[in-house]
C-alpha cells in the first residue's frame, strides 16, 4: 500500500513537470478573463454616457446592471466552467487546464476555493501569490497551494486519456 502511494505521487510529480503551464501563458490567460470582466463593465458605463440623457438615475441603473453581469459572468466563469472543464475562458483560449495536484480533474469545491478565496489572498500579498508560479519549481502559485491544484498544458489530458 504504501508503495503504491509512492509510485503515484512519483507518477503525478513527473506528469506535473512534463506538463506544467509556463508562467506568461498563465499571466495570458488570466489576463483573456480581466478584459471580459472589465469589457462588461467598460461597455455598461459606455452605454451609461451614450443613452443615459439628462437622468443620472438611468445612468446609474445601466452601470449598476453593468456591475451586476460582470458578476455574474465572474461566477459562471471561475467557478462553474472551472468546476466542470477545468478551464476559464481564457485558459480554454490558452490551452491550459486547472487539476487537482495528482492529475485528477478538479471539483467545484476546489474551483470556488481557488478562485474565491485563493484569488483574494494572492492579491492580499501585492501579488506575491501569482508570483509564486515564477518561482518555484512545481509552478505553483498560492492559491494553487490552497485548493490543491496545479495549471497544466492541454496536452496532458489528452496523453492520460490515451494511456488509459
């Protein structure tokens, strides 16, 4: 028994080395979810000044439902297509999955972990949490730690399926 945990975590060590996400490619997608966020935003306080006439009121209504959508998609984005696919938008667009750190597929627990909780504390440290990624050789950031996950290349699911 407790061979076979060595040799898993060995398995899961090489896998992880094999196929971790470079730190630009992760700061590239991360950087694909901030512009939709901020584009929601940028496009209700748009429309806001463009149609919201003399009536502040209006203009606060669109803004404010503006807000309210980017939350929303923030949701859906980093919590529920994470907790599903493993993937946000932009590490869909990148080629990059989120895992648990043995490779299995990550749940919606960790995803709402990593992103809601996680993501705050990395940004907490002036961003000394995403950094972490840069420095360490698992490529780990701090909210990685947290929930128990590793960002890896694409092609690493798609070799485990054909191993099977």
């Amino acid at each position: 028994m407790v061979r076979n945990d060595v040799a898993e975590r060995e398995q899961a060590q090489v896998h992880l080395e094999r196929f971790r996400a470079p730190f630009s490619l992760r700061c590239g997608a991360l950087l694909i979810d901030y512009i939709i966020l901020v584009g929601i935003v940028a496009l209700s306080t748009l429309v806001a000044r463009l149609f919201g006439g003399g009536a502040r009121l209006a203009g606060d209504t669109t803004e404010t439902t503006g807000i309210i959508i980017a939350l929303a998609v923030a949701v859906l984005n980093f919590g529920v297509m994470a907790g599903l696919n493993g993937q946000t938008i932009g590490k869909w667009a990148t080629g990059l999955r989120i895992e648990r750190k043995n490779g299995e597929p990550v749940s919606f627990g960790r995803a709402l972990v990593r992103h809601f909780v996680g993501y705050p504390l990395s940004l907490l440290t002036l961003g000394l949490g995403f950094l972490l990624a840069a420095l360490n050789t698992q490529g780990r950031t701090l909210h990685d730690v947290i929930a128990g996950t590793v960002v890896v290349r694409e092609d690493a699911r798609r070799l485990r399926r054909h191993a099977r």
